[in-house]
C-alpha cells in the first residue's frame, strides 16, 4: 500500500516549495529512526515512488552523543532540500530538527509516548513523573512541528482533544505495507498436507491481546487447527506461561524471524490474525500485520474497531468482538466456509492493491 497516493500534496502544503513538481521535491529524512522498522520503511519507499528524492541523516548513538552527531551529519547537507521529515521513533530530535533546519518539519508521531507507556503497556503510572515527561514530549515536538503525522483518524481525534493540538496540522497517513516484500505467492503444491493453520505475528504489547488468541487456540484444540504464534516482546513470558497453564497441544510459537522472511511464514499458513487487545489504543490503530496479510490475499479476522472500519469492512475481513469466544467462532466460520475465505481475502487484496 502506498500511504502517499493521494496525500502527499496536502502534507507539503506548508512548504514554500509545493508548487514544484513531484519529480523535483527533496526530503531530509532525518533522527534516530530504525530504517528496517516497518513505518519508516514503508514511508519512505512511498515518498521515493511518488518521485521525491529522499537523502537520510540518522544516528542511533545512545545517549546524548547521538544529537551532537545528528548536528555534525546536518551540516552536510547544509539546508539543499526542500522539507525535514523526522521519522519514528523521534520525539526527543524534534526539537534539534526545528534549531537546524530553515526548512518545513514534518514529523512522524505515529504514536503518543504519554498514551502507549501509561495506559496502553502500563509501563508507566499515571500522573507520575515520567507520565507527566512523555506527556510534555508528546506536546512540545507536535508544538514545534509544521505538520504531525498518525495513522488513522482516530490517533488525530485523540491527540487533539489530549494535547490541544490543530488538527488541520495533523495529517493521516495509513501504516501500509511494503508491496515489494508483501505480495501475493502461490503455494508450494509440494507442502505437506496438513491440519488447518491460524498465523499471528506480533510484538506482544497488550493491544495485541495475544492472551485472547492462547485462550481461542484451547477452545478449538479438538478441531485439528494449528497456531503459530510469532514474535515476542512485552507480555511474551506472561503469555507462554498462559499456553503452559492451560495445557495448550494445538500452539506453536516462533521466535522473531528477519522482517524479509515473514511472508514466507505468513504464506504458509490458511488465514492471518490482526489484534484482540482492549486497551483503548487498541481502537485507535490499523496494525501492520492487517495489511500485510491482506497484500498476500490471506483471509483475516481481527477486532471491530473504529480505525479498522476507516480502512476496511467487514466484507474485506472478519471484524469480532475482542475475545475468545467470538475469535474461536470465527476461526471455525472460515475453516468451514472456503467460499467466504476467498471473497473476504479477494477483498481485502483488491483494496490494497488499489492504494499501492
């Protein structure tokens, strides 16, 4: 999916440059973003095949050096561009990017520090001192930036009301998908026969609700259906002691796997899941995997959310209520129904493909 289709004229309205065509507009991606994260990947590869040139200045020193050569490598290229995208992660760089740069700063929020590390993961209690610093963070580098962006419509309604922020600077930009690793591949006709497959991947913070699929996965362990659970991450060691406790038989979990090689686990297995969480981010997101199942033509089922509903219905994609028992229905709905498996996951492909 190319999230830069049709915005990318609305995001560079506030450069004194947005009269220039396409082919002539150059970015300054910019922090001390990982380039093989999913959102930065997936941007910048649709800035490049919207005809803007993109020229990298990152660092991910730790610590306070990080920002000293962040300075050093600016001066480089000594202003020769036309707008400063900071990418994510890069709340704490935005206020360098504003000191260094003349140019438009476009910065790629994604998320809410304050939002994601206290009521979300619950790393962070509320109205504590470092709730109150990601809660300042959150608002000074949205403050500070021409133009924010999220991933759906319902961040920018949160983000607004929360900090106080214009929303006529906060601009959506859809997660997407890298259609040039995620596409569609035909089966090996040579792979064994066997039991029916549920793939999930995932990081394991609690919007996952991985919890609500270990706990579908017992309801269904006499239905010859195999989960494959991939990934890791917060609640990882939570969740294998739930599959322990349960005396689970019919789970696999995988260890994190290169981003390259994850088609090929996804491709291997009958339908993909999205996220089960019911924290209130949760509602607010479209997660990574949703797309990248659906560019594979894989049928999928994940939460009725208001963000998922800004993208996709439920003719594109099983839509449940968030848990075990909803999702273990629905798991049986389409391992019965082969008919529906090929219209949702048809849907959800030929959506994608018409915004890549």
């Amino acid at each position: 999916m190319n999230p830069f289709r049709s915005k990318k004229s609305e995001i560079f309205a506030d450069s004194p440059e947005a009269s220039r065509t396409s082919n002539g507009m150059k970015v300054l991606y910019f922090g001390s973003y990982d380039p093989g994260y999913a959102r930065n990947r997936v941007l910048i590869s649709g800035l490049k095949k919207n005809g803007v040139e993109v020229i990298e200045c990152r660092d991910d020193t730790r610590g306070l050096k990080k920002f000293f050569n962040l300075y050093k490598k600016h001066k480089a290229f000594k202003n020769n561009y036309d707008a400063v995208i900071v990418g994510f992660l890069g709340h704490t760089v935005v206020p360098l990017a504003k000191i260094i740069s003349r140019k438009p700063l476009i910065f790629d929020a994604f998320i809410s520090l304050y939002d994601s590390n206290v009521f979300d993961r619950k790393l962070v209690k509320p109205k504590s001192i470092k709730a109150i610093y990601y809660w300042f963070l959150d608002w000074f580098s949205m403050k500070l930036a021409d133009v924010v962006l999220f991933d759906t419509q319902e961040h920018i309604s949160y983000v607004s009301k929360e900090f106080k922020i214009d929303k006529n600077k906060l601009k959506r930009i859809f997660v997407g998908a890298d259609s040039d690793i995620f596409s569609l591949r035909i089966r090996n006709i040579d792979m064994p026969i066997g039991p029916f497959t549920v793939h999930f991947h995932g990081s394991f913070i609690p919007l996952q609700g991985v919890d609500c699929i270990i706990k579908a996965a017992k309801l269904l362990e006499k239905e010859e259906i195999q989960f494959n659970i991939l990934g890791g991450g917060q609640t990882h060691g939570e969740i294998k002691k739930l599959a322990f406790d349960l005396n689970s038989k019919n789970i696999n979990f995988i260890n994190r796997v290169e981003y390259d090689k994850l088609p090929e686990y996804i491709n291997k297995n009958d339908i993909c899941l999205g996220i089960f969480g019911r924290t209130a981010k949760a509602k607010r997101v479209i997660p990574n995997k949703v797309y990248e199942c659906a560019a594979m033509k894989k049928p999928i089922i994940t939460s009725d959310t208001p963000a998922i509903r800004e993208v996709f219905s439920d003719q594109d994609m099983i839509l449940v209520e968030p848990d075990p028992e909803n999702l273990a229905g629905a798991i049986m709905n389409l391992k019965n129904n082969r008919a529906l498996r090929g219209t949702v996951s048809l849907n959800a492909y030929e959506k994608f493909k018409k915004s890549a």
